[in-house]
C-alpha cells in the first residue's frame, strides 16, 4: 500500500531527527575523546562500540562528579 504525501513527510522528519541525534551523539564522543577519534572514524564505528564508548563517557563522568575532580 503506497504512503500518503503527509505519511512520507512524516517519516522524513522522523529520519531527519534520528540523524541528527546520531551525528550529535558522534560529535559527543569526538569532543569526550580530545581528538582520539575523528569524527569519520566515528562514523565507522559499530552500534555496540557506539553504546559501550558512551557508557563509559557516562560512568567517566559520574566518577568525576563524585570525586569532585575537574572534568574540564
């Protein structure tokens, strides 16, 4: 069955918006990794390396917050 017009702009954005979250959750990682990944090689990276680095970036910053070192 083939989508209304509103249906395919519908999906679109939705596309759009989920690009936007990966690209800014890559751009996260690069900024996190001070340069130790470029952002193309981001890009190459695996869904589960993409979730174990940002589990890491979290528990990195929790730690931080706790011991009240400087993060920056």
């Amino acid at each position: 069955m083939p989508l209304t017009t509103g249906e395919i702009l519908q999906e679109v954005k939705k596309y759009s918006g989920e690009q936007k979250q990966m690209k800014s959750e890559l751009l996260k990682i690069c900024w996190y990794m001070r340069g130790g990944i470029t952002l193309n090689e981001a890009y190459d990276l695996s869904y589960e390396d993409k979730v174990l680095i940002n589990d890491i970036i979290k528990d990195n910053l929790e730690t931080t917050k706790k011991t009240k070192l400087p993060f920056f």
